[in-house]
C-alpha cells in the first residue's frame, strides 16, 4: 500500500506522512517560483507551510482518486498560496511611498486577476498553454520576468537589446494572453 492509500484510508494516523513526503518537492518548486525581490518577506518554507495547512484542512474535500490527482491539488494549493503572497507583498509595497516610482514600473506586469477566487488547476494549464504558444520573443520575456525572476534591465542586458524593446515584447505578451484567455489585462 502507498503512502497516498495509506492517507486516504486513515488520513487522521497517515496525513501528516504523505505531507512531509511532499514537503521537499513542494519547497523546490516554491523556492523557483518565488522573485528574488520577495524572498526576504515571503519565503518558499513560508508558503509550502500554508499549503500543508490548507491541504490538512481541506483533505477530506479532496475528490481526486490517485497519486497523480493528489500532487495536481496540492500544487495547485501551493500556487494560489504564491499568488496570494505576490498579492499580499506587492501591495504592502503600494503603501510604502519611497517605492512609487518602482511600483509605477511594475503596475502593468501582470493582468488583473479575473476574480479573487483561488486559481484552479484548468486555469494553470491554460495560462501555460497560452504562454507557450506566444511568439518565441514574448514567451522569453514571459519566462525571464517570471521563471527566473529577472527585472527588465537583467533580461534587455542578457538579450543585448533595449529595455523598451523588452517592456514593449512584455506589454504586447500581457494584452495577448489577456485576450486569449479571455480576461481584460489594462
């Protein structure tokens, strides 16, 4: 028996040991996801214990019926757990006026969510799916500002072009995904 049926057939003794099992790929996965510039207010350790909580909380909820449906969910936990982070930092950042001008920068970065309600798996793989079908420059960009975290500066230096260039290949990545998944990204 795996340590998954083990959970689903006695999640108040086997829980705790199918969590800690993931904790280690949960960390490696936030601490790729997480900007550079937000780990020293909102740590990978941070987020992955708010998945833990939420996954312990909302077990009992969960449907799925393999391994494989239970690593989706808890992924997908840990997701909406960054993005509520991004959002929560970002706009702490909003209130501190010495950063404005940073901010004024950066306003435009990511489309406005299309509800607060948390990202659903589908949700994930549509955007991924979007981003890979951009143009190969945009979807660079894309991959650059978010997978590794890089400013705009870092990625026109990497790429030997200008920093406009590389906010105009943003901007115009930005409004495409906005209009193919059907959200409004001003």
């Amino acid at each position: 028996m795996t340590l998954y049926q083990s959970a689903r057939d006695n999640p108040d003794a086997e829980l705790g040991h199918l969590l800690e099992f993931y904790r280690p790929y949960l960390l490696r996965l936030a601490d790729d996801w997480i900007e550079s510039d937000l780990r020293p207010r909102f740590s990978a350790s941070d987020a992955v214990q708010q998945t833990m909580v939420a996954a312990a909380a909302g077990f009992e909820n969960f449907s799925g019926q393999t391994e494989r449906d239970f690593r989706k969910w808890i992924v997908t936990i840990l997701q909406n757990q960054l993005v509520n982070g991004w959002r929560f930092h970002r706009q702490a950042e909003r209130r501190d006026v010495r950063r404005q001008e940073v901010l004024d920068e950066a306003e435009h970065d990511l489309p406005a969510p299309p509800s607060d309600r948390p990202l659903e798996s589908e949700d994930i793989e549509r955007l991924l799916s979007a981003i890979e079908e951009l143009p190969k420059e945009h979807k660079d960009v894309v991959r650059a500002r978010y997978l590794e975290g890089l400013s705009f500066d870092q990625i026109a230096e990497q790429r030997e072009t200008s920093r406009e260039t590389i906010r105009r290949r943003w901007k115009d990545a930005v409004h495409e995904l906005g209009r193919r998944l059907g959200a409004d990204p001003s």
